[in-house]
C-alpha cells in the first residue's frame, strides 16, 4: 500500500456484485467519486448503474476481464482514478496486481506485494508462523507435490487429511480424504480445481480436526506501525467448505481465549509487516475448553463476512481501509475498541440446497427484501432483472442483522433473522433462503452447538420430508389469479371505445346467474382444483384436491376476499383468516410466499397436453451449465449405481455426475472442452435392470 498526502477523490473497483456496491456506498458517504468496471454480461449491473462512471473491460470470462491486470490499470488510469480497490475475489490477492498498481502510481487498497505473497501461499504462511511460534495444524506445508510423495505424507499425518490448495479460498480446491484408497483422486481433483480458480495447483496437506471451530480475526495495520484487532467471528456452518452463515462475536468464548487468539493474529500481521485489513483464521478443535486454537491461514483482504465486525462494533472497515490507503494513522487504538452486541450473516445463493447445492443460472425475475434499519442490513450485488450466469460466484445477498439486548443478545439476533429471512422473496433462480430459515431455526445453532460439520450432522432437521401444503397456500395462488384477471379485464376495458360496458367485467355476472370458474393447481405430487362462484363481496370456493396423502379438502366451502397490489402482495381473508402473501406469476409457474417459506405451483390448463416430453428413467442429464473436463469411463462400460461418469466444471467448482442406475453407457454426446447446457442428455445410456 503506497501512502499519500491526501484522501483520494476518486477510486476504482476492481470488482462486481455486492462487494462493488458495499464499497460504492462508503465511497459515496465520503465524497469519492467511483468507477466501476464490467463486463459485457455486466453491462447493466447494479454496480454499474450505483458508480459515478463505469467502463467496459472485456468479455463475460473473468480472464478477460475482471482478472485481466492491464485492461483495469488501463481504465483507472483512463477515468483518472489515483486508487483501485480489489473488493475480494478475483484480483485482491494478487502480489503481481498491487505491484502493477504502485508502478503505474495508483494506490492499491490492500497489503504490499510482499506481504501478499507471504500470506498468499498457505504453505509458505505456515513455516512463516511456525517461525513466530504461532500454533500450527500437524500436516505437510512443502514444495515437493509429487502424488505418491503427497500419499506417503498423508499416511505419515494419519486420516481423515484436508488436502487444500495453498492459493485457494471460498472452499474452492478442497477435498476431505477418510482413507488412502482415495487420496490420488481426490489430490488430482483438487488440483484441476485449484488450477482453474487460481492459476495454481500446488497444494498444503493438513490434519484433518472433526469436530472443530472455524474462528476467524479482523486486523488492521497502517504505514506507521501501528495494529490492532477487532475482535473475532465464528464461521463455523459451511457446505462444501464454504462459509454460509458466520457471527460475531464467537458464541462461548472466554475473554481470556479472545485476548489470545487477538494477540496471536496482530503478532502474524506484525510479521510481514501488514498494512490495511486483513484476515487470520484458526482451527478451534471440539469445545477447546483448554485454549487450543491452530492457524490455518490469513486472507489479505476483506472478508465477505466483515459486516458482522462492524455491526458490533460500530465501524466501517471500507472507511478505514480507504484512510489506511491514503497514509492516515488507524483511526483508534486497541484500548478504544468495544464489542456491543451480537450479530449474524446470512450468505444468500442462487443454489439449490435439494441438489447437494449445486448452482442456479437465470434471470432474477422478483427480488424482495426487508428494509434496512439500525438492526438490519442487506448487502446486495443484484436487482430484479438482472441475470446470475455460470462465469462468477453465484452469491445473491448477504443479510445481516444485529441485537444489543441487555440480556441473550444472540438469541435476539437469531429471532431478528428469521424475520428478516422471511421478508426476502427471490423467483427466477433457486435459491438458499427457505434452508437459511432452518438452519438458523436448528436447535444446535440455536443452542450455539458450532462445528464445522453441522450441516452434515442436522441433515434430518435441515431437509425435512415435503409437508403437506398449507390451505390458505392453495386458496392464496387461487385468489391471486382471479384477482390479476379482473385488474387485466378493467385495464384492457379503460382502452376500450365503452369502458363501462359489462361484458369487459369479470365479476361473473352472466344472464342465466353466476357462474363458475375451476382452476387446476399442483405442487409437487398434489393436485388440486378450486371451483370458483363469484359473490357479492368477491369468491365462494369449493375445493377437490387428490392428493398421495388422503387428505381430503373436497366438498369445503370457503368465502375469499381480497386485494391484490401491483408488486403480488395479497391481502386475503378466507372465512375470516386473514393473511398477506405474495404471489408471482411466472408463465405457468405460481411463486406463494407465506409466513416465511416458499412454494411453487403450477397453474394447469386442462385443454392443453403441451407437456413436456418425457425423460426417459436413467437418462443422464446436467444438472447445471458447465463444461466438461474429464470423462471418467469409456463407451460400453459396465457401471454400477453412483459410479462417476463425468466431471463438469461450473463457476470454477468440480461437480461430478454419477450413474443413476446400473446400465451400460453406450456413448457420450460430448467431449473434454464442451459446453453444456443445463438439462441436457450427457451420454447414451442403458439400464440394466438385473445388475451389473
């Protein structure tokens, strides 16, 4: 980081989503003019469209231009920017980019190229610790990568192993091996992954610590010497090693164990000499009620997760980062810090939890969120409209919220973010909100009973059997669509030459009495059909439902009233129960969102037999879009149920497709290199009902 005489009046971000408009904000509340960059996917991002200016740097692969050092020296110097700031991801840890930005004389908002190299590579920051006498994870941190040299040491470390990539981050290039059988596919797994998302296949080996804490610290340092730390957070609730709810402060921890691990992660920093924010992460083995916490690594940047440090603390870490960069002292003193409160992050995905995670591509039809207050905040990256594509992260929105009761603050904030979960409404893409309520409602969260295996551990809390919808869901989607026919029928009627004549109304009226309307719902397996009469004061319903269950609603007879806004909010009474829900209309799809979930149904029409073509069973389908990078069996091949038949590759992550059933497969429909499309047919392949 190169100092300055002065703060900047204008800065670039080397970034997108919603890290680019977290730091737009602060930008903005400081006076600085901002600049962002995009790519051709990201001509209408919402970064785009918050920054002062924006320019166009390349093509949707991050290559071309979110990683592409030239192209975004080329606009900060073109839009007379004197600072750039990485955000997190993509460039922010790049010792070659923070040189290249003191070369052309910008101020790169980070560390040193040297410090970033120290830290950067996981192996090195670990003989560098284990010099400092900072406590280490037993493993092998060297340069030798040969595979059987890497196999011999695991067996030397003893099993379950991490193998890690030493550039890695965000749980890419990371694979847990229980056993040597299947360490060397897992090593080359790892390493194709870390090589795509980093440029770097070298990997660190570590023992692998179950049940254990991922405990985290936010330091800062200046040009001036000075450091500090400001406090820690628990990150511990992750899937595929990567982080999707974190808190701060750490439930449990002693002042004594917080005193500890701050003055080991201020004493890393202080070793390299680090100036700016910063990250240092350990290992915390079970309830590690005897003190024992190990390093794992520190991040030189800004953490995805640093709004819960600042809601309990009450700073900006984007503020202080910026007078950091522009040569000014830290703004306190270690002494001047206080801890208020507790609050938690929720990571909001395009993904589908049902799916093992996978991700989800798409446009963001309806995107709705509880509105910021004191006690709640939303970090978003995207807007109704906006398009999530395979080339970047599939992150939607961070939700934070944050309470400072006198008594059970935690408890509190864990309450505030089930409201707020259940405020957030998203359609067009799956995604991660309705597992976000569960997981915060899982009695071990709530109980505070953290380890980083806990998603794996709750799976029967976490993903319950389908319940049987609630009535008024099936009554709201029905209501709705009467609704949104009558407003369609008076706006086409006020277009009309005689807008007041009563053939435009769809109040049921007919000259032989009222008559009837039938509408064919379904979800899931359930089927239902709602018949409604039109009454004086708005619908008689009559319910048949077939659904699996037995349940039967057939032969009720519901009065519904309601009104319908212009964004889907109904509010509805039905025989006296009133309820607000919202209800988004999707071609035939119908999103209802109800006391915090969501469901989808789908609207039938009993004229049409346009469905889709069927599938045959056993057919092998991607799950996402991707490319593909190995084929794992050849044509003809015998294979048993689950048996890998293909890695795709899909936002930098490793997805590897198995054989739904015993068959044969007789050929694939693509080669190494390929793009894919989500749902395609992969492969020909033939069952084989008798086994293999």
């Amino acid at each position: 980081m190169q100092g300055v005489d002065q703060m900047f009046t204008k800065l670039l971000i080397a970034n997108r989503g919603e890290i680019a408009c977290r730091i737009i904000k602060t930008a903005r509340r400081m006076g600085i003019k901002t600049v962002a960059v995009y790519s051709t996917v990201d001509e209408h991002a919402r970064h785009v469209c918050m920054a002062d200016e924006a320019l166009w740097i390349g093509a949707a692969s991050p290559a071309e231009s979110y990683l592409a050092i030239n192209k975004i020296i080329d606009a900060a110097k073109a839009s007379g920017a004197q600072a750039i700031h990485p955000g997190y991801g993509f460039l922010s840890e790049n010792a070659a980019f923070a040189e290249a930005c003191v070369q052309h004389g910008l101020v790169f908002i980070g560390p040193s190229a040297a410090a970033i190299r120290a830290m950067g590579s996981k192996s090195a920051a670990k003989r560098l610790m284990e010099k400092a006498d900072v406590p280490l994870t037993p493993g092998y941190h060297g340069d030798e990568q040969a595979p059987d040299f890497l196999r011999q040491q695991a067996n030397k470390i003893g099993y379950p192993v991490l193998i890690k990539a030493v550039a890695g981050g965000g749980g890419k290039g990371m694979r847990v091996v229980t056993a040597e059988a299947g360490f060397l596919d897992a090593l080359a797994s790892c390493q194709r992954e870390a090589s795509a998302s980093f440029g770097d296949a070298q990997v660190l080996l570590e023992k692998y610590l179950q049940p254990a804490r991922h405990i985290e610290v936010q330091i800062f340092g200046d040009s001036h010497g000075n450091y500090l730390y400001l406090y820690e957070r628990d990150c511990s609730v992750q899937r595929r090693h990567q982080k999707v709810l974190e808190e701060a402060p750490a439930p449990g921890l002693t002042p004594e164990r917080r005193a500890a691990m701050g003055k080991a992660a201020v004493n890393a920093a202080r070793a390299v000499g680090y100036v700016g924010a910063g990250t240092v992460e350990f290992i915390v083995p079970g309830a590690a009620s005897d003190g024992e916490f190990y390093f794992m690594e520190m991040n030189t940047r800004l953490q995805v997760e640093h709004p819960v440090t600042e809601m309990i603390t009450g700073l900006d870490l984007v503020e202080w980062q910026l007078k950091v960069g522009a040569g000014e002292t830290l703004p306190l003193a270690q002494e001047q810090i206080t801890l208020r409160g507790h609050a938690l992050e929720a990571r909001i995905y395009a993904e589908d939890p049902g799916t093992g995670f996978l991700p989800s591509t798409g446009r963001v039809i309806h995107f709705a969120y509880p509105a910021e207050t004191p006690f709640v905040r939303m970090d978003a990256g995207v807007a109704a409209g906006d398009e999530i594509t395979p080339h970047y992260d599939p992150m939607i929105a961070k939700l934070i919220v944050w309470d400072d009761s006198d008594s059970a603050p935690r408890a509190h904030a864990c309450a505030r973010m089930l409201q707020a979960l259940a405020e957030v409404e998203i359609v067009g893409v799956a995604n991660n909100v309705d597992f976000l309520s569960r997981l915060v409602a899982c009695p071990a969260f709530a109980e505070a009973n953290l380890d980083t295996g806990l998603i794996e551990r709750e799976q029967a809390f976490l993903f319950p059997a389908p319940a049987e919808l609630p009535l008024e869901v099936w009554l709201s989607a029905a209501l709705a669509e009467l609704l949104r026919s009558r407003k369609e029928a008076a706006k086409s009627a006020e277009k009309s030459k005689d807008p007041y004549s009563p053939w435009h109304a769809q109040a049921g009226w007919r000259v032989t009495g009222q008559a009837q309307q039938a509408l064919n719902l379904r979800c899931g397996d359930v089927e239902k059909t709602i018949v409604a009469t039109a009454s004086r004061r708005g619908f008689v319903f009559e319910i048949a439902a077939q659904p699996l269950s037995g349940q039967q609603f057939g032969g009720q007879r519901i009065e519904a009233t309601g009104q319908l806004d212009d964004t889907g909010v109904l509010h509805a009474d039905f025989g006296g129960r009133r309820c607000t829900v919202t209800v988004i209309p999707v071609a035939e799809k119908r999103h209802v969102f109800m006391h915090g979930t969501s469901h989808v149904m789908t609207l039938r029409d009993p004229l049409s037999d346009t469905g889709q073509q069927a599938i045959a069973e056993g057919s092998v389908m991607s799950p996402m879009p991707g490319k593909i990078i190995a084929l794992l069996v050849t044509a003809g091949e015998k294979v048993a149920k689950g048996t890998p038949l293909l890695i795709l590759e899909a936002m930098k992550m490793e997805h590897t497709v198995t054989a739904p059933t015993d068959g044969i497969v007789q050929d694939f429909h693509f080669a190494v290199g390929d793009p894919v499309a989500e749902g395609v047919v992969l492969m020909a392949f033939e069952e084989n009902s008798v086994g293999i």
